[in-house]
C-alpha cells in the first residue's frame, strides 16, 4: 500500500477532488467528450455531496476517511433515498471509484476502499427487430411528418450502428455519398 503523504495532502477532500475532475473533463467537451457525459459526471458528485451531508452532517470528508463502507453505504443511499435503479446505482458509484483510484494511486489515501467493493450494471438483453419488422416500419406512412423524420433517423442508425449521441453531433461534413461495390460470390461466376 501507498503511504501517506505530508499532512497538506491527506487534507485534501472527497467533493473538491471531484470537482477538480469535474473542472478538467470540462475543459474536453465539444473536443474528445460529450456534454451528457459530463453532466452525469456532474450529477454523480451531487449525489456524493447530498450523501455526505446526509450520513455525515458535514460538506465533504477527507480522502483517508474514505472507507470500504463509506463506499457500501453510498450505494445503499442511491437506491434507498436517490432513488435509483442498479444500472444507474452502478454508473454513480464508476465515477467515484474513478476520482477515488486517483487519490490512492497519487497517495492521498493509503488503501483503496473500493478493493472489496463489487457491483455489476446488470445490463438487460437487447432485443433487435426482425429484417420484417423492419421493413415494416421502413414502409409505414406516418401522419405527422415528424414521426416520419424520427422513423428515419431510427432506420439510419440500424443500418449504421451508429448510437444517438454520433447521430446527434453529425454534420455534413461527415456524410459522404458513396456506392458500395462487392465482387461477385463464387455461385454467381459460376452460373455465367
């Protein structure tokens, strides 16, 4: 384990710290970061601060106050008063563990509170649509062109795999027409 550094160092606090991560990816978005991810960033030091004002009748803590069961009952707090759901229990906790793994490999804090510490996303099975399905809504007629505009959008990033947040900061630049050619496959040379 890491030692501790100089008293000034262990004083350095759980919220600050976050909000100098905070300050930094900042700086990222529109460059290599999106301004979603840092608003989740963002929101997951609130629920840090409104914890620890809660469980502790404090503003922040110091790092090496930083526990295995600070980490366990934050946890508890997001589910049972945040109100959220394991997935989004999972991503809050990420992004802590994140500003805490700094703090111990920097040597702020001697031990990592998160050693012991597991919580898995529980992500769903996605379900696709079928070739039919899609062709399907490919072809509906929709009364308001909006829905149409949506469906359009819908059907592009099926055949793209491209997500809604790439969709979302495309511009024109980044379309190029193109026509796709393939070589023909053994039967068809067979057959001329």
């Amino acid at each position: 384990s890491t030692p501790i550094k100089s008293s000034a160092a262990s004083d350095v606090y759980k919220r600050q710290a976050f909000d100098k991560e905070n300050e930094v990816f900042k700086k990222r978005v529109g460059k290599d970061r999106v301004r979603a991810t840092y608003m989740a960033r963002v929101r997951a030091r609130n629920h840090v601060a409104a914890f620890i004002r809660s469980h502790y009748k404090r503003n922040d803590i110091s790092m090496p106050e930083l526990t295995p069961d600070f980490i366990k009952e934050f946890a508890v707090f997001l589910s049972n008063e945040a109100g959220l759901h394991n997935g989004s229990i999972w991503e809050n906790c990420m992004w802590l563990k994140g500003v805490v793994m700094r703090a111990h490999f920097n040597g702020h804090i001697p031990r990592n509170p998160f050693a012991q510490f597991h919580i898995s996303p529980n992500t769903k099975e996605r379900e696709y649509l079928t070739e039919n399905e899609l062709k399907t809504l490919m072809e509906f007629q929709f009364k308001d062109p909006k829905n149409s505009y949506l469906r359009d959008i819908f059907v592009f990033a099926s055949f793209t795999a491209l997500s809604f947040v790439d969709i979302k900061e495309l511009n024109n630049d980044q379309i190029v027409d193109c026509l796709l050619y393939t070589s023909p496959s053994p039967r068809d040379r067979s057959l001329s």
